[in-house]
C-alpha cells in the first residue's frame, strides 16, 4: 500500500518515477508528507519545479523531518522556495518544543 490517491496514467515517465519515489523514502512519515505533497502537485509542476521537487526529495528523511517541524535550521542547499511549498503545504504540523 502507497498511501498515493493519483493515478499515474496521466504523468509522463519522470513524474511517474519522482511521485513513486515520494511515496518510498523510507520512513512512513515522510512518505506522507512528501507523497501527499507529490499528489497535490506533481502534475502541474513546471521543469524547473519538477527538479527543485527532485532536489528537496535527495535530502534525507530525518534532516527533512527535523526542518519542517522546525527542530533545526534548513540546510542552506535546501532552504529554497520548493522547500517551503511543501512545509507551507504541512503546515498543520507542530514545531517540536527546544
């Protein structure tokens, strides 16, 4: 089970393999927050969306989850306008107490 709710019939090869890696990464919880943010958005991304998409995907699952729930500072590679698309897009998550 995915946890996807998009059909990949409607994506070319590259989305298919980006929103089937987003729903893998590893850890249940950043499949859903990556893969639901992958659902919502994944086919209307430009290609130069597409890859800021990739590029945030190549980030860990545990330096990922630590940035969007603001435990630590993003990563200055990683600090770009994807990165906060998809943390505004979770926004519902709580910081963890320092």
């Amino acid at each position: 089970m995915t946890g996807t709710v998009r059909t990949t019939a409607e994506l070319d090869p590259h989305r298919r393999k980006l929103l089937f890696r987003a729903w893998h990464r590893g850890t249940r919880e950043m499949d859903l927050i990556i893969g639901g943010f992958a659902d919502a958005h994944i086919i209307g991304f430009t290609d130069e969306e597409l890859a800021a998409f990739e590029h945030v995907c190549q980030a860990s699952d545990q330096d990922l989850m630590t940035w969007i729930v603001g435990a630590v500072p993003v990563s200055e590679e990683y600090d770009t306008p994807m990165f906060h698309r998809i943390k505004s897009f979770h926004s519902h998550l709580v910081p963890v107490n320092r």
